[in-house]
C-alpha cells in the first residue's frame, strides 16, 4: 500500500490536483478516489491556494475533471503530440463559470484572458 503525506502540495494548483494520482507497479493509483483522501487533500491544499476546503469539497466534481484534462494535455505536452481538443475543451468550459477568465486556444497554445463584462 502506498503511504501518502502530501509533501509535494504547494506547487501551482493545477500540478498538485494531477499529482493526485500516482503509478505504482506499473498501475494508476488515484489518492483522491476515498472521501477521507479528497477531505485530506482539500484541507492541506486549501493552506496553498485562496480556496476554503468547503469550496473544494463541493466542486469535486469538477476538479476531477480538470485533473483528467490536465493530464492529458501534460501528456500531449510530454509525448510532443497535438493538444487534446477534448481537454482544452474542458478547460474553457470550466473556466467560463468565472468572471474573467483564460482560454487556450487550440490551435496556437495561447492563453487568452476573457471577462464576462458588457455580456448580454
């Protein structure tokens, strides 16, 4: 059994979520997967990041699906391969639940800034 401590968390956000799963003998191991882990993972990462572990708790759901899209596009990036499309199509649309925002776009790799003001 793998013994976690979290002693990595602190990095960008982004990292420490994809950091939530670990390969062991050749098997990915998600150490987010039991309540008890995500709860302990949202409480020490809550200490590096301007979100309270209340807030992390009830968007579990989707940053399940920011750790997928992120690990894919690590592994595109990794591999020298295309962007999924699929994870920056993810990514954005995640992002729009904010006010002001950033893309990537797909085809350049440029990270956009977007707000939702004058928005109709």
């Amino acid at each position: 059994m793998l013994q976690v401590t979290w002693e990595w968390l602190g990095m960008p956000p982004a990292l420490d979520l994809a950091n939530t799963v670990a390969i062991t003998e050749g098997a990915e191991q998600d150490l987010v997967g039991s309540n008890e882990d995500f709860e302990e993972w949202a409480r020490i990462e809550s200490s590096f990041v301007p979100a309270p572990v209340g807030l992390l708790r009830l968007h579990r759901s989707e940053l399940m699906e920011v750790r997928a899209a992120v690990r894919d596009l690590l592994a595109a990036v990794t591999a020298h391969e295309p962007p999924p499309r699929r994870a920056i199509e993810t990514l954005n649309r995640l992002s729009r639940a904010a006010p002001e925002w950033t893309e990537l776009d797909a085809a350049s790799w440029r990270v956009v800034t977007r707000t939702g003001a004058g928005a109709a």
